[in-house]
C-alpha cells in the first residue's frame, strides 16, 4: 500500500531573527518568525508526512499555543513525526521538496540540509530531494518578506 502526502508552510522574514532552513542555520540579514524555530522547510516535511499518514498536520499535533512549542528546533519535531510514521507502520519512500525564496540564494546550503534531515529521517539521500527557486521578484516572496516551501512524500505500509 502507498499513501502521498502534500505539505506546505510560509514564514515572514523579520529582523533580529535566525534563519533556520532544511535544519541548517542560514546566514542573512534576516530571519524567518515563528512560535517554534519557523524552519519552512521542515514544516512542510513534517505536514506532508503526517497527511500521507492520516494523521492530520502540523497545526493539530504540535499547535502554536502549546508553550512547549514555543521556540522549539524544528528537527525535534521531525523526529517526533519520524516516531509517529514508523508507529503507524509506515516506510518513507521518497520526499520531494521545493523552497520558494528571492534571496538568500540557498543553493550552497542544500547539502547540508539533505545530510541533517536524512539524518533525522533515518532515510538516505537518494530519499530526499530539495530544490530552491525565486518567485521572479513577483508577491511577497519577490518583496523578500517571507519564504514558502513545498513538499510531497510517498509512505509504504
């Protein structure tokens, strides 16, 4: 049996804050806001995974008015949704992942973010794909007030 998982999450860019991306620290000018970390692109990992699971997203399992959350590195949260998955008897095939932002430019970055995440998974690199794109200068992104990210997953039972 095979279940597909689609996730997506956007952050604000703001001031006096880290830009934490793919489990990895970005260096920029700016940062990404949130209740946890606000890491875009585990967020839309961790949503795919828990819909190709039925077990809903990130909102109902880790909410942002739970204190506990508050700050949290996103790839706690991950494991724990690696947790869920594996107890729900579920195999992660593949992710397919797509970062949405004007700048940074990330390219450099993305190594880094597939060897911390799979590491986190418990999958290989051949697993996990993530690539970056601009908007083209075009809405909020193309102003570089925030950052979108996409993914979808594919689960075995």
């Amino acid at each position: 049996m095979f279940r597909i998982g689609f996730g997506f999450d956007t952050h604000k860019f703001d001031d006096n804050h880290e830009f934490w991306l793919g489990g990895v620290l970005i260096p920029h000018s700016k940062g990404t806001t949130g209740h946890s970390d606000a890491d875009t692109l585990v967020h839309a990992i961790i949503d795919a995974l828990l819909g190709a699971a039925g077990m809903r997203d990130i909102g109902t399992r880790f909410p942002d008015t739970a204190p506990e959350f508050k700050g949290i590195d996103s790839k706690v949260l991950l494991s724990h949704t690696m947790e869920l998955i594996a107890a729900g008897g579920f195999i992660v095939e593949n992710i397919d992942s797509t970062i949405v932002l004007q700048n940074p430019k990330i390219s450099t970055h993305i190594p880094a973010m597939i060897e911390t995440l799979t590491k986190v998974m418990g999958i290989t690199g051949s697993q996990l794909s993530v690539k970056a794109k601009t908007s083209e200068k075009l809405g909020f992104i193309g102003r570089e007030e925030g950052i979108s990210a996409y993914a979808v997953v594919l689960l075995s039972a």
